[in-house]
C-alpha cells in the first residue's frame, strides 16, 4: 500500500486480494482516526488502533471488536467499510483517483496534452522510481508553486548563485557559434529565450517551456553516443517515443503540469504540491530512472536528483525561498487589494493547429501557461460539479493570447 491525498484527505492506495487496485480514505468508519499511519508497505488489512475495528485489502469492515457481546450482532458490518474511491484509473503505470464519480474517464481528463506531459515520461523506457519519496513543507500557497514551474524567466536571478556552481554548470548549454566552436552560456538547460513552446490543455493541463531547436539537436550529435546527461535526449527519437509524442511532443522540452498539481520535469523527476490550507504545501519528490541501468548510475542519478530539487536540492532552496516569501507578502490586507502583472509577451502568442497532436504556441519566454492555470482554477472554482464545469470551462485558446 500507499499513503496519499486527495485534496487535504489522506488516503490509501493498495492492491487487494484479487490484485485489484483500490483507492479509500484513511479515516475508520468508527470515530475517524487514521487506519495506516505508515507511509507504504505490505500488509493483509487495516487495523485501527483506537478501538481495533479492522478493514481488509478492499475496504470492507472485516472485524470489530465485541461484535456479539456489545452490538449484538445487530451491526450491519457491509455498510461500514472504508469510503472508496468514485473511480481509480491509470496510464501507462501512473495511477489516478478520484472521490467523484461522475468525474470524466482518465484518458478524457488528461485528454492528449495531460497523455503527452506523462508520455514525456513514461516514453523514456523502462523506468522504476528511487525508494523512498522526499517529503518537505514550504509555507507558499500550492498555486505559487505551480505557477513557477512554467517560469523560465526567474532562473538567471533567483538561480544565480546555483548557476555558478560546478554542480549545475554543466548543465549549461554552450551555443554552437560560428566554426562549431561553443560560445558564452546562455542560461540553464541552454534555455534560448525566444526558442520557448507552450501546450495548453483542456482543464488546465499544459506544458511550458525551452524547445528543442536545431542547435540542440546539433549539440546532442556531437556529443555521438555519449551527450551530456542533462541532453541526452536521444530516446525521444526511438520508434515507440517517436510515435506516442507525435510532432508536436517531439520538440516539447518544457515542463508538463497535470492539473492541478503534478509537475514532470525534465530530468524524470515528478512533483506533487499537496495544499495544507492555504499558506503551507507540502512537496513530495519522486525520481524515476531507467530500470536497465547499473545500480550503481541508478543511486547516482537518485542523488543528483536529490540535490537539484527537494529540500536539499540547489534549485528548489532558491524557488521555495521566492514562493514563501510570495505568499507572506501578498496577504495583507493592502497588498492584496493590488493585481500582479501577468503581462510579458502578453498578445503576442499564435497558436498554430497542427494536422495532428495539440495546438501549441512557439514564442520567447511568456505567461501564458501561468495565465492558463488561473483561468482553469477560476473555472474549477465557480464549478458547482463536474457537469457544470464541462459545460462552462474556458476552451482551449485559438486565437492570440
Ligand atoms: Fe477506529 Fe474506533 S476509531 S475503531
Ligand atoms: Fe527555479
């Protein structure tokens, strides 16, 4: 099983007997105290440790304590089991769930730019996640968060210091000049700042960020068999990633977030911001590597994830620095009477409607997907219910943003 949430819940994630998955709350039908406390593991049911009621793998009340004596057997243990999930999907082993039944099928809620941000993913190959997930809480609304995983222009100033460092430098794409000799840095991840392309999604999905241009793909052949890990993006060009990114996924390198709040980074590294009210999130890290690789790269690769993101990652210190300090300052009473701007290349976003695969916009640095993911959260917001939201959300935009 798996400890997570949804929403503020906790809940668990476990295959039941018959290899099943199932989704409940974590709460005992009894007097709600949790009943697992424990992060993941094995287990053959769920003991609550109040009063000893017991549930088994697939939710239902197998055991009470004083069930002849005190309830006389009066008590109908059927309807007492754990409250489960309104529906648990997955795709391509990532898996989804939901309290509300009449929520849409997962595959129609990704719909194809939610499936292209995992299939940037799970398309790498045979992945396997790094035990163990990095936990930490950041005082910032979980929004903040978001927003700052589509924000390319940040990274020059609040990254300065990490940019500096031997550790991230290399990551450091140098431009191929005249003569094929490498020029000055450009940023991080060789970030050109007009080479940007934005895929904006269907309830809020969307994917922002560096493209790959024809002087990456340069930089990666000359790199032969061995291009530098952080570019080493040759997988993309494989016949099954070929065909599940179609065109449009295949120059897609910025970073997807399904919405509300999963980010996929480029390194293979998955994030959730799970709200705890409005002023606290708590980040939950996971790194993914290739499950054919030696153990010993596989630890490096879960290192080197853990010291570019997370608490004790070089870049998420700087980024959680900014969110919490963010929320601190935009919640008085004064400030929050103020708008903030949201308006850099603000009309100067086409988007092109390609023959087949999502409508993308190919632009320098923007707000748009921030922009997208206020508009959605207003649009979930106003939502009395799912039919409601399918009906009234924003469409995805055809004409300049
Ligand atoms: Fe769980 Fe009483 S609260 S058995
Ligand atoms: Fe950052």
């Amino acid at each position: 099983y798996f400890l997570s949430c949804i929403g503020e819940e906790s809940v668990i994630a476990t295959r039941d007997k018959s290899g099943q998955l199932q989704v409940f709350l974590n709460t005992c039908r009894h007097r709600g105290n949790a009943v697992c406390r424990t992060e993941a593991g094995n287990t053959k049911s769920f003991l609550c440790v109040y009063h000893g009621w017991t549930y088994g793998l697939n939710g239902d009340l197998i055991g009470v304590p004083g069930y002849k004596d005190l309830y006389h057997e009066d008590l109908d243990r059927s309807q007492w089991g754990l409250i489960s999930a309104g529906k648990v999907q997955s795709y391509k082993g990532f898996v989804f769930a939901t309290m509300d039944p009449d929520a849409p099928d997962l595959a129609d809620y990704l719909g194809e730019v939610g499936r292209l941000g995992l299939d940037l993913v799970a398309e790498r190959g045979e992945l396997m996640v790094v035990d163990g997930v990095q936990k930490n809480v950041i005082d910032c609304n979980w929004k903040l968060a978001v927003d700052n995983l589509f924000d390319w222009y940040h990274v020059q100033v609040s990254h300065a210091s990490a940019l500096v460092s031997e550790y991230i430098t290399p990551q450091v794409l140098p431009p191929e000049q005249e003569g094929g000799e490498p020029g000055p840095s450009p940023g991080l991840h060789g970030a050109d700042p007009y080479a940007h392309r934005v895929v904006l999604g269907d309830y809020g999905h969307a994917i922002s960020g560096p493209r790959m241009t024809p002087e990456m793909r340069r930089a990666m052949e000359r790199g032969g068999d061995k291009p530098e890990p952080w570019l080493d993006e040759r997988w993309r060009d494989e016949p099954a990633p070929r065909e599940a990114l179609g065109e449009v996924g295949r120059d897609t390198r910025g970073h997807p977030n399904i919405f509300p709040n999963l980010w996929i980074t480029s390194g293979a590294q998955l994030c959730l911001r799970l709200p705890k009210g409005p002023g606290k999130t708590e980040i939950w890290w996971f790194t993914l590597v290739d499950k054919n690789l030696p153990e010993e790269e596989r630890i490096a690769r879960g290192r080197r994830g853990g010291l570019t993101f997370g608490p004790a990652g070089l870049l998420e210190q700087d980024d959680g620095e900014n969110w919490d300090q963010s929320t601190r300052a935009t919640r008085g009473v004064v400030a929050r009477r103020y708008p903030l701007n949201f308006s850099m290349n603000l009309g100067r976003g086409a988007p092109t409607s390609p023959e087949s695969g999502p409508r993308y916009i190919d632009a320098g640095i923007n707000e748009h997907a921030q922009l997208w993911l206020y508009r959605a959260w207003a649009d979930w917001m106003d939502a009395e219910n799912w039919a409601a939201l399918k009906q009234h959300r924003s469409p995805v935009p055809a004409d300049p943003v």
